[in-house]
C-alpha cells in the first residue's frame, strides 16, 4: 500500500470526492497533511502526516448515548412511576369526573382538539352577560328533549363506589332544586337516574360475564372455548 | 428551593385553572339536566345558570395569562382525540427514549469493538505503520 504519495495526489482537485457538486457543504478538509512549519532559531518544515486523509479526531462529546440518560436527567422515579405500573387506556381513567362519555373519539362528535388547532375559534371578544332581552330568547317549551338529544346524558358505567356516591348526591341535589321550586323536575331526574342505573347495571353483568369467559379461556385453554354467555350445562 | 418554588407556583396555577373548569362542567351539566325536561318553574334557574355560565367563561379567560407560557406537545392531542389516557403518551416517550439510546449505546459499542478488532488486524498486517499511527495519536494532547 503506497502510503507516501506525491503533494498533487493530495489536492482537492485530485480527491476521490472530486465530482461531488461544490454546492454542496462539506467538511473542511483543508490541513489534511499534517506539516509543522516550526520559526525560532531552527526554522524546519516537519512532514509530520505520512498518513493520506488522517485527520484529527474530533472531540470526544461529554455526553452520549453511552450514558444511561434517564438517570442522568434524573426521570428514573418518572420512568417507574409510568413504565413499572400499568396504566389505564381509557380517558376516563385520568379524567373520572368529567360527565358522559368521552372515551369516545372525538371525530364523532367533532370535539377534536386537533380541529380546534386546524381550525380555531374566533376569539378575542368581549364576553358580557346577558341582558333581559337576550335571555328571552332562552325561553323554553316545557317537556322532555327528543330521543336523540337525551344521549348526551348518559354517564359511562362507574363502579359500585361511585353509584353509591352518586345515589347520595342525586337525594342532595333534588333536594337543593326543590327549595329553588323545581319538585316536578327533581322526580323525573330521580326516575332518570333509575334509567341509568338500570342500563348501567346491565353493562357491569355483561363486563363480568366477559371477565368470566377470559379466565375460563385462561385457565383451561383445552376447553371448548366460549359457547354460551357464562351458563355451563350440566350433563 | 428554585426548583420547589416554581414546581408550587405552576401546580397552583393549574389547580385554580382546574377548579374553575370543573365548575364550568358542573354547571353546564346541571343546565342539561335542566333542559332535558324542562318546566316552567326552572325558568329562573335556567338563566340563573345561563349567567354562572358567562361568568365562568370570564373567569376562565383571565386564568389564560397564566398559562400562556405552558407548552404542549401536539401528539397528546391525537391521544386525547382517540380517547386513550394522556399518561400513555409520556408512556410512549419514556420508552421510546430508552429504546433509541440503548440502540445508539449498542452502536457505540459496536463501533469500539471493530475499532479494536481493526487495530489488532492492522497491527497483524503493518506494524511499522501501526506504531508510526499510535505514535502520533498519543501525541496529540487529549
């Protein structure tokens, strides 16, 4: 291997990257020869780079993926904390006392954020109270809403816990609208409870149920595998 | 100290902006409920909500200021939109973050163990050469 080469060998002009386009940046690789032009009593030109294209390395970087960078930015609590347990999917986990329904995507019922961040409101206005005349316009037929309004009430299936929370605070809050003379919509929205507890209950059975159907699966995976909803026949 | 100040300060901020939108929740859920079967006696406290509602909305927008320098990454919102919980996206980070610096970890040491195997060939093959290489290496103040 011919390590020494001659000077013109050595030119840009000359280099192996020569057809590279000029317009693009690269590094500089002037200084690739290693020379020492050493002035004071001994003036001398010392070749010191018999080596083509050495380079001096660069600087070693203080910190690299070869440190364990979670503990150096101190997120090890953060990591466990997150990463050692096992965290809820649903929204509903992390926001549990936020009304209806919103495990729901919310493209459906185009409450997005993303479509707030593409599209956003006209802000910047004034917000004032209304007067007389515009609370007239919030004059309101007696009756219930249509069928396809109610939905919007709907609660997600809470646990035991919070029914028994919930059955309190339904007897506290009927009882705070009937000093505000509101006795009739204080019983419908007993009745409606009722409704909702019903459906509720009804979607605990059918979770157990599949929870039954999982662990059967689980523990017996030789069994037949899920024929009924959690009836066994016995012969 | 500087640390716990600010950690109090943001928390109290958030909590006060978290207050008032529960409030702001609360009221309008009561306002559906009102509405969803609504009778004439439930006039005045239908307006009396119509007003917490405006009022809510005023007060939520002066707490704006305090948070207008609090940054949010844009992909926990297509978390949220999906309806999954937020944590899961730091979740995601924690991991990710692991994974890509054990593999640039796993590089690195690649990258050292050809380095030595490259060496001990080179010595293998070109001796002088190589002394003259080390020579001049360990010249070089590190």
């Amino acid at each position: 291997m011919d390590l020494y080469r001659r000077s013109d060998q050595t030119s840009p002009k000359s280099s192996p990257r020569g057809s590279r386009s000029p317009a693009i940046p690269r590094q500089d690789s002037t200084g690739t020869l290693k020379t020492t032009i050493a002035l004071g009593k001994n003036p001398a030109i010392i070749q010191k780079g018999p080596f083509y294209l050495m380079k001096e390395p660069p600087d070693e970087a203080k910190l690299t993926g070869n440190t364990n960078l979670l503990s150096y930015h101190g997120l090890e609590h953060s990591y466990n904390k997150f990463c050692g347990k096992k965290i809820k999917e649903e929204l509903n986990a992390f926001l549990p006392n936020l009304p209806g329904n919103i495990d729901a995507p919310g493209i459906q019922d185009n409450s997005s954020l993303r479509s707030l961040i593409e599209k956003p409101p006209i802000t910047g206005k004034e917000l004032i109270p209304l007067s007389g005349s515009a609370l007239a316009g919030f004059r309101l037929h007696p009756g219930p809403l249509p069928e396809q309004y109610r939905l919007m009430h709907q609660m997600p299936p809470k646990k035991h816990k919070h029914k028994k929370k919930r059955k309190e605070e339904t007897k506290e809050g009927p009882l705070q609208e009937n000093q505000d003379n509101a006795s009739e919509a204080s019983v419908e929205q007993k009745t409606k409870h009722k409704k909702q507890k019903r459906s509720d209950e009804e979607r605990e059975k059918r979770k157990k149920k599949k929870e039954k159907k999982k662990k059967k699966q689980k523990h017996s995976p030789e069994h037949p595998g899920p024929s009924t909803e959690g009836s066994s026949k016995i012969t | 100290m500087w640390g716990t100040v600010t950690w109090d300060k943001m928390s109290d901020r958030f909590e006060a902006l978290e207050q008032q939108l529960e409030h702001f929740i609360e009221n309008t859920r009561q306002l559906g409920i009102t509405v969803s079967d609504f009778q004439p006696q439930g006039q005045n406290v239908l307006n009396q909500k119509l007003h917490t509602m405006v009022t809510g909305m005023q007060e939520i927008d002066k707490l704006k200021n305090q948070v207008q320098d609090v940054q949010v990454p844009l992909e926990v919102f297509d978390y949220i939109d999906q309806g999954k919980n937020p944590q899961l996206y730091t979740k995601d980070c924690m991991e990710k973050a692991l994974m890509r610096n054990e593999a640039v970890k796993g590089k690195i040491d690649a990258y050292k163990k050809f380095k030595g195997l490259l060496m001990l060939e080179l010595y293998k093959v070109f001796p002088n050469e190589m002394n003259k290489y080390r020579a001049m290496r360990d010249e070089r103040p590190s």
